[in-house]
C-alpha cells in the first residue's frame, strides 16, 4: 500500500547507504541454504576436471575428504552425490545401479562412517548414470517402461537407504514411484529415510554439463521428453506435486533453477511445503564463465542465489556452494 506521494515520498531514501540496505533486506543467504552436489569417479587419488563444469571435479573415494571437510568448515548442510560410471559397467539395464559396490553405495558407506551425522548425505534415485542408452528408465522400444521402471528404483531406493543414505531424491520422473518407494521402505524398517521428490523436472536444455560430468551425455538416445515435463508448462507443475506429496514425499524439487522462479513461488504458496531448487550445471557453467570472461562481476553468484530465496525457495542445490558459503559465513 502507498501512503504519500512524491515529492514528499522518496523510495531512495531507504537506500542511502549500505545499513539501511541491510536493515530492510527481505531475503537473506547463508550456508543453511545450500546443497554441495559432488561427482564420484572410481579409482585411487583421483581429482579429476570436468571441462564443461570450470572449477568442477570428480573425486575417487578416497579423496573425498578433501571437499566434505571444505563443506563442513563452510557449515553447508548436505552433500548430494553423483557416480561418473565406467563404461564397461553400464548395460541396457542400469544393473549396476543395484551393486551394493557401485560408487554411490561406497561413497554413502565411508562418508557415513567418517562423518556420521554432522552433514546430511543424498543421492539419487534414477538410472541414468547406469544405463548404456543414458536414460533414467528402462527402455523398450524405443519407449521409457514406467511400471518395470520403479520396480528397479525401488530396489535402487532400498540399497541407497541401506548404505546409510539420509534423502533419497528420486529424479526420475516416473508415475507413481514417491508411494511405491515411501511403502518399500516403511516396510523395511527405514521410517526415517526422507524422500526429496524431484517432484518438477522439466526436459530441460540446461543439463549438458551435468551429462557430461556423470558420462551420459554421448550415450542419450533421443530427449527424455516423455518423462520430464514439458518446459511450456505451470500447473501440470501443481499436479506433479499435489501427487507426490500424497504418495509421501517429505520435500520437492524443482529443477532446473532460475528459468522456473515462477514454478517455485506457485509451489511455496499452495502447499507450503519446503521446496528445494536445483541451479542446474548449464546454469552454474554460464555464470562460471561469464565471470571467467569478464561479462559478468562475480557478484552475480549471490543475485543468481537470492533469487531462489526470493521465490520461496528453502534450500538450493548448486556446484557454488562451496565457493559462496566461504564468503557469507
Ligand atoms: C538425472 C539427473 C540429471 C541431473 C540430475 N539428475 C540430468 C538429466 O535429467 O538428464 C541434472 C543436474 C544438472 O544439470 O546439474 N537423473
């Protein structure tokens, strides 16, 4: 509501100077709201660049460490991890996405056992990573089987929530997999594992370097358009989510990040709910190298961040965690 008019009323008045910017800033960003995803890749001292993803690496088991402890010093809540599989280990199938010694279940097994529960640990449920055509189901026919399919995640969600997985984030898209997950795991005693729906996942042009960074990219058939959502699209959105939150999801995603503000704010309002919001890797590697080659200040990290906030969102997902916590703690 307006009271007064100019002259007398001068919106630039509480803008003066830095403290009272500060003083009637509206959103806030700190280390509370940020997720560090972290690529895993086999082998023994490995820190290994990706090229798409500037300042990003793969990480072998054993080196872990050296970017979960930046993290905790950082005070960042979570790690979500994410396996760049061997080739020789990817089928049709996806079967090694139920290998208790797959690279997610070492990673959840020795981070679990290092850190306990000072940090947060999720992980995926999909099979992209797994399968030698690069898609998060099985594929028959050229089509993504949705019943055969969560008969997989299912024992994929098991696995995960038995290495110790605290979140397990189902970012597969299929019908109906938030109950069949939810009721597995309740059967299996594991009450207290959490489920982080990426309940809106649009088939997006953002997820190159993402692709490229988990060695999918050069094997995807086709778009997965007829799992992700169509970006054209708002209250399927609502949909998406009212089902999952049904079918027992405790959080939801939305994904990718700033193109979908919108979406968010929908969400937040409707069902108040945390939502969590993914800056996906084609969003964080043009920031990156728009700040790599001056056409950007580095200050567009935090506005990128804000924005999350400002739409309603409680926590991000983003490869600048790390790099943004150590400047706002
Ligand atoms: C797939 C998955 C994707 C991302 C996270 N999980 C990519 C896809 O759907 O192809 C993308 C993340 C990013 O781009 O940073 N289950």
């Amino acid at each position: 509501m307006i009271t007064g008019k100019y002259p007398s009323l001068r919106l630039r008045r509480n803008r003066k100077y830095k403290w009272i910017r500060r003083l009637v800033r509206e959103n806030d960003l700190s280390s509370n709201d940020l997720i560090l995803p972290i690529f895993l890749t086999e082998g023994k001292n490995k820190q290994i660049k990706i090229p798409s993803m500037p300042g990003i690496y793969r990480y072998s088991i054993n080196m872990l460490p050296r970017v979960i402890d930046k993290a905790l010093s950082n005070k960042i809540p979570m790690i979500a991890f994410f396996p760049n599989t061997p080739t020789n280990k990817k089928n049709n199938f996806g079967s090694e996405s139920l290998n208790e010694n797959n690279l997610v279940c070492k990673a959840l097994r020795y981070a679990k056992r290092k850190y306990k529960n000072e940090i947060g640990f999720m992980t995926d449920v999909a099979l992209d990573p797994y399968t030698s055509h690069g898609h998060d189901g099985l594929l028959k026919n050229n089509k993504i089987l949705n019943d055969e399919t969560n008969k997989v995640l299912i024992e994929q969600a098991l696995l995960q929530a038995q290495m110790g997985c605290d979140i397990l984030a189902p970012s597969d898209m299929m019908d109906g997999r938030i109950g069949e997950i939810r009721k597995a795991l309740d059967k299996n005693n594991h009450t207290d594992v959490q489920l982080l729906s990426y309940a809106v996942k649009f088939a997006s042009n953002f997820y190159g370097p993402f692709r490229d960074a988990v060695g999918s990219k050069s094997f995807l058939k086709g778009d997965k358009k007829t799992y992700q959502m169509d970006f054209s699209n708002s209250d399927e959105a609502i949909r998406e989510v009212a089902l999952d939150i049904k079918e027992g999801a405790d959080l939801v995603m939305v994904k990718p990040g700033m193109p979908y503000l919108d979406i968010i704010t929908n969400i937040k309002k409707k069902f108040k709910i945390p939502v969590f919001a993914y800056q996906v890797s084609g969003e964080y590697s043009l920031i990156k190298n728009g700040i790599k080659n001056k056409i950007i200040n580095e200050n567009a990290i935090i506005e990128s961040l804000i924005s999350f906030k400002r739409a309603g969102a409680s926590a991000i997902v983003t490869y600048f965690a790390n790099e943004v916590a150590k400047k706002i703690i």
